[in-house]
C-alpha cells in the first residue's frame, strides 16, 4: 500500500477498480458500512420495519427486514477510522482501492 496507515487514524477509501471478487466486495461492504454517511440511508430503512411476530405451524416466526448492501461502484468514496483489523482489511483490497487521509 502506497500510504503508512496507523490505528485511530482517518482515511479516505476510494473504489478506483470494478470489484471482481466476492470476498473483497464483502470486505469493502463492511468497511464501508462503518461510514455514517454511507450507512445511515440503509439504517433509516430498517427503521420502517416491524418485527412481525407470526404463527406457523404451531412456531412462532419472526419476519425481519432484509439486509440492505451498500452499492460498491467505481469513484465511491467512505471515510474510515482504522484499527489494526481495518489495516489489514485495506490491505486485503489494496487492488481495487485508493487510500488518502482525510
């Protein structure tokens, strides 16, 4: 990674490259997830939903909200506080991102 990053750190994570994996999208959806900015519009519309308590089959079901993802394009932007995890997850993506401080 072209940037020293240390943790308590802010950065700015940049998506420069269409993400072709799946487990470097999962990674960038969870770091991104930690943006308020990114994450409050998906919050707001869980907020809508009820746990909807039914019986079926004599079993009480719970009807919860789907999980909404965050849309991974290219010139996407989050900030994100590292930690000693996020580092390495940063470094995991190095390929398809681009890290400034912010």
């Amino acid at each position: 990674m072209a940037i020293d990053l240390k943790p308590g750190q802010s950065v700015r994570v940049t998506i420069r490259k269409t993400i072709n994996r799946a487990s470097a999208r999962k990674t960038l959806e969870r770091l991104f997830m930690k943006d308020k900015s990114v994450s409050k519009p998906i919050e707001r519309r869980s907020r809508n939903f009820k746990d909807i308590p039914k019986r079926r089959g004599g079993v009480i079901w719970t009807k919860r909200p789907d999980k909404l993802h965050p849309s991974l394009q290219r010139g996407q932007s989050a900030t994100v506080k590292t930690t000693p995890q996020s580092i390495r997850d940063l470094s995991s993506v190095a390929a398809f991102i681009q890290v400034n401080r912010a």
